[in-house]
C-alpha cells in the first residue's frame, strides 16, 4: 500500500504514475484508442451519420454498398447511421451506472468498515445476499418490476453493482481503521463525515480506480444484453444490442446486421479491460 499511505506523509499523487505507466503500455494505448474513436463517433454522429437512423432510406437488408456502406436493416434503415447514434447510449449508460454504484458503494464500505459492529454485520449480510443473487437475474427483476427504459437500465447495473464496490472499499477500511493517522483524527475529536472523507476515503482510491474500470467494461457488456433481450433504448432508437436482436432472425440472408454491431460491443468491452489492466500495473506500488 506504499502508494496509498496517506499517513506517512500525505496522499501520493496517483494518477500522474498510472498515467506514465499507461503511456508506456502498448495494450493499454491500443485500448486508449478504440475507446477515444468510439467517443469520437458518439460526439460527431449528427454529422457524420450518412442518413438518420430510425429512416427507412432503402430496400431492407441490403448488402455493404457505396449508399450504405454497412448495408441496411430488416426495416431498411441504414446500419452505419444506427451504430454511430447508438455508440451515445452505451457510452452514456455505462459511465453513469458505474459512477452512481461506486458513490453509494464507497461510502457504504466506508461507513461499515469504519464503523463496525451491529452495523457492519447487518450490511454485510444485506451485501452477500445481493452478491450471491445472479447478476442477470436482478437486471431483469428490476426493469420488469419498473419497466424497459434507459434509467431503469442504469438503475439495474448500479444496484447489481453496488455490493462489490462495498465490500472492496470495506476491506481497505478495516485495515487501516487501527492506524495512526486514524487514531490521531479521534483524538483531535474530528467528525465522523472528516475522518470517512479526509483520512480514509484517499487510501481507497487505488482499488475504486481499477474496479471503476473493470466495471465499466462488464457495464458496457450489460447494456448490450439488456438491449438484446429487448430491456434497453425503448424502439425505435438504435442500441447495439437490439441491433443484434434484430439481425439474428436474417443471419442467413444479411450477417452483417448482428456482426457489425457485435463486433462495435466487443471492442469497446476489450478496449476498456485493456485500459484497465494497464491502470492495475501502474497502479502496483
């Protein structure tokens, strides 16, 4: 934890170190990139986007041609249109469920690490109980409970979320509850918000760090299969995932109407672990 004693003297800057480490990580880079061209499609799609993407602008499923470079779909809107206005939703989304899941999911772990006893149990328990609900399986218990929407999509990852989160920042709390600078913070009587924020919260920021990213990317993977079982970006707006849905009954006749938007999911998922392990290198003291 050499890089996190904030005790010793002071928080060491963190992210300038994983920063240059990132830099000198030819995976980590590539990663940098993908994810930096999808973010480039999201900002630029009203531009750039050849057509609109709920028009019906040709013959349906018609093959890669110079009008449609990525083909069309079974209703005849055009593929590429639809992937480059439906890269705004999962790069919204994803980023938006994690955050809200670390936020709770930190000062849970924190209060519960610090505070211990009665309370930590009982949160805990609460915890392993979500941890062992399959993932997927809450998902759909909570968008069929509130409905198929972008924020009941959020709201479902973030829940699902939320535990890990708490019992990794809990564990790092537990370990230094006991140490001196803790200790120091009692005895000059600071409030319980000063000690969970100031002298615990920074020593946490290493492990937060690697889990926001390794989230993100498992995320990333959630939207799409929420948005294939129809639980996503209610139609007709584009989403990846119900691109894929609506491909598969045409594999035969038109592939690329669920390869396209498979293969856009897949690299973002591997661009974002990609980030992530070389964050999780940089970050090893």
């Amino acid at each position: 934890m050499r890089t996190l004693q904030h005790f010793s003297g002071g928080a060491v800057p963190l992210l300038p170190a994983i920063l240059r480490r990132l830099g000198r990580s030819k995976a980590g880079l590539l990663g940098a990139a993908i994810v930096l061209f999808w973010v480039l499609a999201a900002l630029l799609a009203p531009w750039v986007a050849p057509y609109p993407p709920n028009n019906l602008v040709g013959p349906a499923t018609q093959g890669p041609s110079t009008l449609f470079w990525l083909g069309t779909d079974d209703l005849g809107r055009d593929v590429l249109s639809r992937l480059l206005w439906g890269t705004r939703s999962v790069l919204l989304l994803a980023p938006t469920a994690v955050l809200i899941a670390e936020i709770i999911g930190a000062a849970i772990g924190l209060a519960s690490g610090y505070l211990g006893g009665l309370f930590d149990q009982v949160i805990m328990r609460l915890n392993d109980a979500l941890i062992a609900f399959p993932t997927i399986l809450l998902y759909l218990l909570i968008i069929a409970a509130l409905g198929p929407s972008r924020v009941n999509v959020v709201l479902a990852i973030a829940t699902a979320s939320i535990p890990g989160i708490a019992r990794i920042v809990r564990g790092v709390v537990v370990s230094l509850r006991k140490r001196g600078f803790v200790l120091s913070a009692q005895m000059r009587g600071e409030s319980l918000w000063y000690i969970l924020a100031i002298e615990l919260l920074p020593n946490v920021r290493r492990p937060l760090l690697v889990d926001t990213l390794l989230r993100l990317g498992y995320a990333t993977f959630s939207i799409g299969t929420l948005g294939f079982l129809g639980l996503g970006a209610p139609p007709p707006d584009p989403d990846w995932g119900g691109m894929v849905n609506s491909g598969v009954r045409w594999l035969s006749v038109s592939a690329w109407m669920t390869a396209v938007p498979a293969i856009a999911l897949a690299s973002l998922v591997v661009a974002i672990n990609l980030i992530a392990d070389a964050f999780e290198e940089g970050a090893r003291p």
